[in-house]
C-alpha cells in the first residue's frame, strides 16, 4: 500500500488504522511531500516501488536468493527484510532483537534513511575497527539502526527529530525487554548523534554512531576509509540520491515542527527552506533578552 504523507482525503493515519490490517500481509509505503494524487505527483517514485515489488514477487516465484537481486536493498515491500551476513567485512548482528530493529525501521522508514541507518553501522564499525575499539556490538547496531526514527512520519513529534526519536527507540526497547540501563545507553546515542564534540567523548556504542552518520551525511573524515570497504558498502546500500532526498525529508519533518529547530542546528535550514518559517536563533534570543545591561 502506497501513500502521500500530504494526503488530506485518506491520511496515512486512516489508511493505517481501517484497510492496512484487512489486506492480509501488506505493509505501508509513505512518500514524503506527496498528497491524495501520488501517481501524478510522484510517477517516477511510484514506478520504482512497483517495479521492486514485482521484482520481489518474482524473486520468490523463482525459488531465488534475495541477496542475488540488486533489488534487495532497493525496498522490495517486504515487512522483514533480508540483509546479508556481512557488509563491507563488517558483521551484521542478527539476534531476534536486532531483527525486530531492522523490521521496525525498515517499515518505517523512506528508502533514503533506510539505507543510511545501516551505512552508519556499518561505517562506525569500520572505525572502531581502525581505533581497536571495544564494544556492545548490539547495542551499537540497535542505537545506529533506530536513530533517525524522528525523521519518520509515524514517529514525528513537536521536540527536535534527535529526542523524538531517542523516545521512540526507548519506547520500542522497553515493549522488548530491554534493561533501563541499555535502554539509556540507546537514548543517549540517539539524542546526541548529531551533537558535536559531545557524542565523541562519550562511551563507543554512543561515539560510533555519531561518527558513522557523519561519515555517510557530510562525508567527514571518510579518506581514512579504505576506498574497496567503501565501495562495497554503498554497493549494498545505495545513497538513494541521498543528499537531495535526505534534505528533503529533513525540512519535511522541520516544517511538521518548526518551533523544534529553534536555536540548533536546523535553524538556518529551517528560516531559508521552510516557508513562513521564523525560527529564532541563538543570536535574536540573545539580543531580545529582557534584562536591561
């Protein structure tokens, strides 16, 4: 099932609640900035999606291994997707935990975020490799495959994407039965992923996930990389167009929530992307402080 997340005459929420448990097995594809007429406003995505959904069907009626189709990673719209063993030599974990992760983010999530989570995993490990780095080897691929669950239009909320999603992974950990301990080692990874010089100096599992998706969205530091694990990676998780379509999601889930990218990061991206948008800056607050000097 295909939908626009701008649909006003069926929302997702409607779609989600009402037909999806009535089609036996479907899952639900949401595209971002697409309303009631998805065909017209998005053909081309339309046509992709299809193809990789008859390309699945296709793959099981042939009794073929999905990890031969270079349509694996490409979002065949399957609830639980299959990933290789390995990556780039980097080990996927794969106890059921870790799966019901995957499954979570990968129902969830556009294909552009999809795939980056586990670039970031992957990535990360990469480093701690290089560094000699020892750590909870799950709790690391939990906390890099949940991190951008505040991007998604099921978890979206009014506080900045970092800590919608920290609570959403929380949130989904504790229905699991992790400990309050590791689950506060995933949030604080999650919350602090795109805070600078603090993630660095925390704890590997929380460092490797901010220094991985650093890697796959700003490119930071990646020629001390080797260039074959490199190209192995994006091999198996194509970019997607990743830095048109990342931004896009991005200044979507901003325009849900403008008041959540006041005074961080997003700010600018919010004042010059997001229309009607007045985000303040640390600067305006500063100047408009109350106390007389």
């Amino acid at each position: 099932m295909i939908s626009g997340d701008h649909d006003k005459i069926q929302p997702i929420e409607t779609l989600r609640r009402e037909l999806l448990p009535r089609i036996s097995g479907a899952v639900m594809q949401v595209l971002p900035n697409v309303g009631h007429l998805s065909p017209l406003e998005a053909p081309e995505e339309i046509a992709r999606r299809l193809d990789c959904f008859a390309q699945g069907a296709s793959v099981q009626a042939l009794g073929l291994s999905r990890i031969q189709m270079p349509s694996l990673l490409e979002r065949t719209l399957s609830q639980h997707p299959t990933l290789p063993r390995e990556i780039a030599s980097v080990r996927i974990p794969d106890s059921p935990l870790a799966q019901k992760a995957v499954d979570l983010a990968y129902r969830v999530s556009p294909a552009v975020v999809w795939t980056h989570v586990l670039r970031t995993f992957v990535f990360g490990a990469l480093v701690g490799r290089a560094q000699h780095l020892r750590y909870d080897e799950e709790l690391f691929f939990l906390a890099s495959v949940l991190h951008d669950l505040g991007l998604t239009t099921e978890f979206r909320g009014t506080e900045r994407f970092e800590v919608v999603g920290a609570d959403a992974a929380a949130a989904f950990l504790k229905d699991q039965g992790v400990n309050d301990e590791r689950r506060a080692i995933i949030w604080d990874a999650i919350a602090l992923h795109t805070s600078v010089g603090i993630a660095s100096r925390k704890r590997p599992e929380i460092a490797l996930v901010h220094i991985g998706a650093g890697i796959d969205v700003l490119g930071l530091e990646l020629n001390k990389l080797p260039p074959t694990l490199v190209a192995q990676t994006i091999e198996a998780l194509p970019r997607h167009d990743f830095n048109k379509a990342f931004f896009s999601v991005l200044v979507d889930t901003i325009a849900h929530a403008p008041q959540s990218a006041a005074m961080t990061w997003m700010c600018e991206t919010a004042n010059e992307h997001v229309p009607g948008c007045h985000c303040p800056s640390f600067t305006s607050q500063l100047q408009a402080s109350p106390f007389k000097e």
